[in-house]
C-alpha cells in the first residue's frame, strides 16, 4: 500500500478516530472502505439518472414552479443566462 497524507478539519478526525473506536478498526481502514464505498457508487450511478431528475422533481408540477422551471431551461427562447437546469449531480 501506498501511504498518504491527508489533513482533515478537527471535527472530521474527532468523528473519524470515533467511527474507527467504534468498529474496533483503524482510522487508516475506515478511509479505504469509505473510498471503496464512494468508489463502487460513482461507477455504479451516471452523473444524471433519470431516477435523481425524478426524484429532484417530483411534485413541482403546480403552475408557478413549472412557469419557474421553464425560465431556468429557457424552454421559451427568452435568452436567459442560466444555462445549469440544477437537476444532474453537477449542479
């Protein structure tokens, strides 16, 4: 294994020594499962599901926020600035 050196908030190592206490466990180990977990997971999910949009929407289907969607996309050609829809993981 390679070794690296990271620096961490305060709270974050508290939390981190804590977690590792816990699981009778390093800390050392505790940050390889969490890349390991993160990792699985990024490969795993598309930068935009259509699930995340789904879930990111549901229920703004009144009239105001539909008419406030429609600006953010520019669905109307009005020329808006706003080029982010706000629904993927980038935004």
């Amino acid at each position: 294994m390679i070794r690296v050196v990271i620096s961490l908030a305060k709270d974050d190592k508290i939390w981190l020594q804590h977690v590792a206490e816990d699981q009778h466990v390093s800390m050392a180990e505790v940050i390889r499962l969490a890349i390991e977990r993160y990792r699985d997971e990024i490969q795993t999910t598309p930068a935009c599901s259509l699930h995340q949009i789904l879930l990111k929407t549901r229920g703004i289907w009144k009239k105001p926020m539909v008419l406030h969607i429609s600006e953010k996309l520019d669905l109307n050609g009005t020329g808006s600035d706003e080029s982010s829809s706000g629904f993927c993981a980038s935004d």
